[in-house]
C-alpha cells in the first residue's frame, strides 16, 4: 500500500512501483494499491467550526462563498449546545484520560454510547466487502435510519432504547447494562460494563439533556396515573423547527403491562 502525494502537476507515484523485483510491490496481498490520500480535513465551516475534507465541502446543490457548508450543519440550520465547547466535567475527564476509568469507557465506549441511546439504528447492510483479511468495513444498502418503537415494551419484554427512560425506572441501571452486557468491545481491553460509571452517565444526561427530562416526566406521570388502563401517551416527531411534519404515535400503557 502507498500513498499518492499531491503536487501542483497532479498525483505523483512512488518509483518502485510496478517493479516486480521490488518486495515492496507486493508487501500488501489483498489491499488496493490505488489508495489516494485525500491530504487534511482543512475546510473549516464557518457556522459550527466543524473540518471537512474538500469532497466534503462541495456536498450540496449550492455552494456559496462565506465558508458555510451542507454537510456538517446544514449551512446553519442546526446548531449544537454549549456542551459542545464545555463539554460536562465527567465526560471531559473519561475522554482525556483524566478519570480512573477512562480507559475502560475507552474500551466500551461504543456500548456506553449505545446504552443511552433513544434510538436504534437500522439499515441493509453489505457483509461482502468484509470477506478477506482487510479492516473492518461498514457498507449499506439504501437508507441508513433511525428507529424507534413504543414507548413502552410489550408484555414480557425488556425495555431498551427510549422505553429505559420511561419504564421501571428502579431497575433502570441494570435493565441498561443487560441490554448490551454481551456485546464486543471496541479494543482489546475489559469488557466488563462499570455499574457506579453507568450511574455516574445517567445522572449526567438527567441534569444536562433536555430530552431526557421530557422523557423522566412521563415516566413520572404514568407512575402517579390513577387509572393506568386509560393512559396513553402520544409522541411528536417535528420535522424541523418550524413543525411542518408532525406524526403521532399512541401508546397505551395497559397493553405493556
């Protein structure tokens, strides 16, 4: 494998290749030798700051002249909080390695991710690419898109995704520790799953995330409901800031239970 370095006449390829006496021609069996570097992600968007590579920049059937970009934000459109540049303290130490258990979040951190999530991914994916012995690749087919289910699960059921915020809130850490307790870790290290880490996570999003609150308050609700049988609850999914899309879901809580 080499890289094509970049000058002002275009591509330039290493000497050695295309010899056949040369053991680096065929040092990679298996792997493209028409692997491109792309050089650095140096366009910044000048609404949310976020670096693109110079394909990534010309996404969109517009371009303009201001440095805003389609591709991270949207030209503006979305806008992340103030966590972004102040992130929360915990998440700040688990990340920089700051926190006793950094590296065992590092190690899970795609499962500790997932375990909060509200909702579950879903896609056609082509497991073709990945027969042989290059990296990892993730390939899909269509659309990738998020899923979400009742609000509540159905009898006999574990709650996962949103319904954790919602449903059986005592048995909450373990119910989301169960969810992905068996799942593989993103390095070599532990995969053990840290219960006083997962606490310290949810306690974080309760005081930090808007949508975690909307959620608490129905679980609170459905828990002081004096008839359960008759309660339901409705979700809106909003398009875009101005409502233009609005779908409903009910929910009935006496189907769950």
């Amino acid at each position: 494998m080499f890289r094509l370095k970049i000058s002002q006449g275009g591509f330039l390829r290493p000497t050695w290749v295309g010899d056949e006496n040369d053991p680096r021609t065929n040092a990679f069996v298996g792997i493209s030798k028409d692997y491109i570097d792309h050089g650095n992600p140096i366009f910044k968007c000048g609404d949310c700051n976020a670096l693109l590579w110079h394909s990534e920049s010309m996404v969109g059937s517009t371009h303009v002249g201001n440095g805003s970009y389609s591709h991270c934000c949207g030209r503006g459109k979305v806008m992340l909080t103030n966590e972004i540049v102040n992130p929360p303290p915990l998440l700040l130490d688990l990340i920089s390695g700051n926190n006793p258990k950094s590296n065992s979040f590092i190690d899970n951190i795609r499962r500790y991710n997932a375990m909060f999530a509200f909702t579950s991914i879903g896609a056609k994916q082509d497991n073709t690419v990945n027969q042989g012995y290059g990296p990892y690749c993730y390939r899909i087919q269509g659309e990738n898109y998020h899923q979400m289910g009742t609000l509540l699960p159905k009898r006999g059921k574990p709650p996962v995704f949103a319904q954790l915020y919602i449903y059986d809130k005592a048995s909450e850490i373990q119910n989301r520790m169960n969810c992905f307790s068996n799942d593989a870790t993103t390095t070599s290290g532990t995969s053990v799953l840290d219960h006083e880490l997962t606490v310290e996570l949810r306690d974080m999003l309760d005081s930090i995330n808007p949508l975690v609150a909307q959620f608490r308050m129905v679980g609170e609700q459905f828990v002081s409901a004096k008839n359960r049988s008759k309660f339901k609850l409705r979700e809106h999914t909003y398009e875009s800031s101005d409502s233009v899309g609005i779908a409903d879901q009910d929910t009935n809580f006496n189907e769950a239970l």
